[in-house]
C-alpha cells in the first residue's frame, strides 16, 4: 500500500494535518493542498493513489473537483468531506462518481480504513489496466512492426515494456529502418492524451531552430508579427520526436538540455516560464558518443537522453522477413493506388534476397510500390539488368531457411540442426556468418 499516494485537500489547516498524520503513522504516502488550485494538474491518467477532498472549500469547490477528476479518469476513487448540514451533497457526490464520504467530525482510524479500501480498489484497477494494456500492445505492435525474426520479436517486447513509462527513449538506426514509425509506437501505447509532435532537426535552419521549438511573442524580432507556440510547448502532455538530434545546433542543445531537466520553457521575447509535460523520443542514424568526443554533440545532452534505447537493425540483418514485408507493402499500395495487387513470383523474392538493402525498409516499400505498378523490378541498381549473383542468391535463402527453422522450433539448435540435416558445429558457424541472432530454449 505504501506505493500508492493519496492527496488531502483540506483548507482547515488542523483537519488537514490530522489527515496527513493518520496516514503517515500507517506507512501510506501523502500530500496535503489547502485549495483544488494548488494541486498539481492535470493528474495522470496512471495516478498512483487517490485523492480526499472537502465539498466546502475557497474558489472551486469539492464538488466541480470530484466532476473534473472523473472526467479525466473514472476509475479514480475520490474520498469527500463533508460537513453535519451536507449530507445531501455528500448522497449526490456518490451518485456523481466519489467512491466514499466522512462527516467531520470523524474517527481518524474511520478515515483510515477508509482510505485503505480506496487505495486497494486503485491497485486493482490499475493492475487491470496495466493487463489489459499489455493485451493491446501486444496485438497492435505485431500489426506494425512486420517481422517474424527473432530480432523483430525481441523490438516488439521491447517497445511494449517501455510504451508506459514515463522515460525518454532514443532509437538509433540506419536510414529507412523504421525510426519514426517505432516513436510513434511507443507514443500511441503510452496512455499519454498530448499528441505526437515530431520534428526533423536536420530540416531546420539554425536561425529558425529556436523560435520553431521553444515559441515566441509578438514583436520578439523582426517578423514576428503575432505569437506563436513552439513544438515543445505543443508537445505538452504528449510526446516530442526529435529525428537526426545530431543536427541539432549546439547552441540549441544547451538550451534544449535546461528544459530536459528543468521541464520548463520561455518563449522568445518572453519572461514567463511555461511548466511543460512531455516526453522525449530522439532518434538518430549517427553514434552519439563518437561525435561528443569529437566536440560535435554534447557529451551530457547524450547521456540525458541515453536512458532507454533502441538499436534497429538494418534489413540486411533480418533477410528472413523481407518476403513478409513486400507481401505487406504490396497490399498496401494495391490499395493505396486502387490497382490490383500482381502475384509474386519465386524470381522476385530471390531478387529481393539478393539486394542488401541500402535504405532499408523504406526502399523495400517504394520497391513494393513499383511492382504494383509494374515497373522494372531491379533493387539491385549497380547491375540492374544482368543476372542474380549466384553467390548472393545462395547465400540470401540460406540465411532465410535457417532464421525460419530457427523460429519453428524456438532456438533449439539441436531440433534445427537434426530438421536441416546439417552437423551442429556447421549450423554454429552459418548462425554467425550470417549474423542470425537466436533464443536458447
């Protein structure tokens, strides 16, 4: 129970106490605020613990609290205190959505009890959500992220186990690899109600880099004719994509380093400071230390946003999906571009095996759309009209049947080896020639 919070909202100064006193003497975690206006808002959705309020207090009042609290989320328990003549209110309070209400004067062991039963009700509801949540991901990340690699599987449990917590990520990855669409993943399965605000650094001149993320005033320089909010202040209660963070100026990055710790902005032309809630998800295709011992990034901007990672690999490294994902791009843009979606031949997959694929998954999807089109297909543009290395060919299947067999009997070298009729030590050596990345069961 000590890991769930309860808030006291009580302008009786001695009430309030009390409150805060009984809970603390059994171990439960609680702050006290004299108005609903003092109460850090807007609450997370994920809130861990409750809230107890007075009906009667200064400005808002209990009442039009407990309607904005279960607006935002139902499932929190709301605690209200009411006076001898409010009893009514109290009734309608609980038809309104309060879990519980205690008439002053009350029994401080009552108010305990009270909130003990308020505080498991939110475990319970929590866990459900956080259940129900891992049910979702799990199904929507298998529709997005195509793959049935061991390299994909093990993305996919990654991005679903950091989706929900509240930490910024950085993705690293070549070109074409899926950047945005992993930050985006990570934003829709975040519970987080702000939206998702991406913005390409590499895209911006440095002039312009500062009022377009932090905002301005009018009149805060030349042109500036009317006010304007930045991404980071649009980000709020959301999440904000930095792509190629390591174009971002340096002079930029300590300022942008301030508001990662701070959580705070103030617009060009501006004295206010502007509370932000938002969650960072930076992506880049460079490494990010090597250039900070190079002078060229910021050494502690790099560690700030170092916490959690994600490296994706490039699809050369994952050969064994490349047929999955150009049935998935086909279809999609035989729909995209109403036409119908042509068969794929044998030829056109040995092609596609062949290629290494310099730009990725996104190259993968314009050469999809070019089959629907029925356009040459030649991924392979340095000998686009000749013949399919032999080697190359060989060596693509190769790597897709064993990464197949691999998967059909989950990582068990033995099972493949006996299945592929191949000598363990041969399979050993092709598993790391070809870079296959495995589970032992």
């Amino acid at each position: 129970m000590a890991s769930l919070d309860v808030i006291v909202v009580e302008d009786v100064a001695d009430v309030r106490l009390g409150c805060l006193q009984a809970l603390a003497l059994e171990g439960i975690k609680a702050t006290g605020y004299d108005s609903v206006e003092a109460v850090p808002m807007p609450l997370s959705r994920d809130f861990p613990g409750i809230v107890v309020s007075d009906i009667r207090l200064p400005k808002m009042d209990g009442m039009s609290f407990l309607a904005k609290l279960t607006d935002y989320d139902s499932d929190l328990p709301v605690i209200m205190i009411t006076g001898h003549g409010d009893v009514a209110t109290a009734v309608q309070a609980m038809r309104d959505g309060a879990y519980d209400f205690i008439q002053k004067p009350f029994n401080s062991q009552h108010f305990v009890d009270v909130a003990k039963r308020a505080l498991e009700k939110r475990r319970l509801a929590m866990e459900a959500r956080r259940l129900r949540r891992q049910i979702a991901v799990k199904g929507d990340l298998e529709s997005r992220i195509i793959g049935r690699s061991t390299t994909v599987a093990e993305l996919r449990e990654l991005v679903g186990s950091i989706a929900a917590v509240p930490t910024d990520v950085m993705i690293s990855g070549e070109t074409g690899t899926g950047k945005e669409l992993i930050a985006k993943c990570l934003h829709d399965l975040s519970g987080r109600r702000g939206p998702f605000v991406a913005l390409n650094c590499g895209s911006l001149p440095e002039t312009l880099f500062e009022s377009e993320i932090f905002g301005h005033e009018a009149g805060a320089f030349s042109g500036a004719t009317k006010q304007r909010i930045g991404k980071i202040e649009y980000a709020n209660g959301g999440t904000l994509f930095l792509d190629e963070i390591e174009s971002m100026p340096i002079a930029m990055q300590v300022k942008f380093l301030r508001v990662l710790q701070e959580r705070v902005i103030e617009r060009l032309g501006s004295n206010k400071v502007i509370p932000v809630d938002f969650r960072v998800i930076a992506a880049t295709k460079e490494d990010l230390l090597q250039l900070s011992k190079k002078g060229a990034f910021r050494r502690d901007l790099h560690f700030r946003l170092n916490i959690a990672t994600i490296d994706l690999p490039p699809l050369r490294n994952r050969k064994e999906d490349i047929q999955l994902l150009f049935e998935y791009f086909v279809n999609q843009a035989s729909a995209r571009l109403n036409r119908p979606a042509p068969p794929i031949r044998d030829r056109a997959i040995r092609e596609l095996i062949a290629h290494d694929w310099p730009g990725n998954v996104r190259e993968l999807g314009n050469q999809a759309e070019r089959y629907v089109l029925g356009l040459k297909s030649a991924p392979n543009h340095e000998a686009a009209s000749g013949p399919i290395p032999l080697a190359a060919a060989v060596e693509g299947f190769e790597r897709s049947l064993i990464a197949e067999e691999l998967r059909r009997n989950d990582g068990n070298i033995s099972k493949t080896a006996e299945a592929m009729a191949i000598a363990k030590t041969t399979l050993f050596d092709k598993i790391k020639k070809y870079d296959i990345r495995i589970r032992e069961v």
